[in-house]
C-alpha cells in the first residue's frame, strides 16, 4: 500500500487554525494524533491527565503539517515541542508539566475543572 507524501497546509492557514483553537475554546491540546489514536505517548500521558479532570476540551492533531504547527506554536509558546496545552488562551505546558502539576494536585485547578 502506498501513502501519498504529507501534502501539509501552508504556514498562514496553520497559523490561524492554532490561533482560533487557541481563542475560542477554554482548553485545547495539540497533540500527534486523534483523541481516539494518539501517535505518540507524550500526547497519550497528556489526554489522561486531562481526561481526568475535564469531559470537554479540543484536541487539534497536529502530523497533518508538523513543521508548521511546530512554527505556529512556538509563537504562541516560545516551545516548538508537542503536546502543547493551553487553557483560556494561556499556555500551561505539555504532558511533563501536566504531571508535575497534577503531582503538586495543581491541574484540576488548572484546567478549570467543571
């Protein structure tokens, strides 16, 4: 079976897809895969440390166009790694920081438990 070469988006419209995920929902993740198929476990630890806390959040999988996605939340962030999590337009960190602040008993405060 043969994959045809990640066609990817273009950097403009990867910057204005992370930008309304970003405004218009109160906690997103951008991870490498679908909440269903997370592709990495960094993405996997962070939705169940969300899931925990959290029934409705967005998820924007991010392997469509890696390269820009990594450009367009470095922006944002200043990190270029993914899972990145932000929560009313915040940025909180990826999976490491959402253990750490669940360690700390931190994260359901954090994303606003409902």
């Amino acid at each position: 079976m043969d994959f045809p070469p990640n066609q990817g988006l273009d950097q403009e419209e990867v910057d204005e897809r992370v930008e309304t995920a970003i405004e218009d929902n109160d906690v997103v993740l951008f991870m490498k895969g679908t909440a269903l198929m997370p592709q990495c476990g960094y993405s996997r630890r962070a939705l169940g440390l969300i899931d925990q806390y959290r029934e409705e959040y967005e998820t924007v999988d991010t392997l469509e166009s890696l390269d820009e996605f990594r450009v367009a939340l470095e922006r944002h962030s200043g990190w270029e790694t993914i899972p990145q999590t932000f929560v009313d337009g915040e940025f909180v960190g990826g999976s490491d920081i959402l253990a750490e602040l669940e360690e700390r008993g931190e994260l359901a405060e954090t994303l606003e438990a409902e």
